[in-house]
C-alpha cells in the first residue's frame, strides 16, 4: 500500500511538472524599441550616417574601428569645432586615421 501510494505521488509530482514545461514558452517574443529620432536623423535616406547629426551611440554602432573612445571624441570634435564641412575633416578627430577613414567613407556623408 506504501509503495503503491509512493508511486501515485511520484507520478503526480512527474506530470505538473511536464505540464508546467509545456505551459512556459519556449523564445520569448522578441520586444523591438521603436528607433530613436536622433538615431533615423542620423542616418540619411542614402542609409550613411551623418558626422553632423550622429550621437556617440550611433557612430559606434555604424562606423567600423569607432569604439565608444572615438565615437565620444567626433562628437565632442564637433561640439568645440562646429559641423563638419567635410568627410575628410574628420581626420583632425584624435584617434581617427587614414585607415579608419577610409574603412568607412561610404558610410558616412555630411549634411
């Protein structure tokens, strides 16, 4: 009788947990964040982003070799210096060479 009730526990136990499995969804739903205004300012229709509008963030993300270091630096550039007047100016950027320049410039435009 001991055995028999052990037995009816055990399996009770075994099907709300395979229950309780099957109840919990396998991927959440991916929630996606509307993008930021800045962000769909920053990159042009052409889909390249602009020097003058792009924040800190966005230039990180978009540009190849522009780690948060040099995404800060072109932004602050561009606050102490005024817009960028052209692509190649952003070769006064500390940090930013001729290799990283030319690793992006169908990337970037300015406006």
């Amino acid at each position: 009788m001991r055995t028999s009730s052990f037995h009816s526990l055990v399996f009770a136990l075994l099907t709300s947990l395979s229950l309780t499995a099957t109840a919990v969804p396998v991927n959440a739903p991916e929630v996606k964040n509307a993008p930021l205004v800045q962000d769909v300012a920053a990159m042009a229709q052409s889909g390249k982003v602009d020097l003058n509008s792009a924040d800190a963030p966005t230039l990180q993300r978009e540009l190849a070799g522009v780690g948060e270091a040099k995404a800060k630096a072109i932004v602050a550039y561009r606050e102490s210096n005024g817009a960028f007047a052209s692509v190649d100016e952003l070769l006064e950027v500390r940090g930013i060479g001729k290799a990283i320049l030319d690793r992006n410039r169908d990337r970037i435009e300015v406006n």
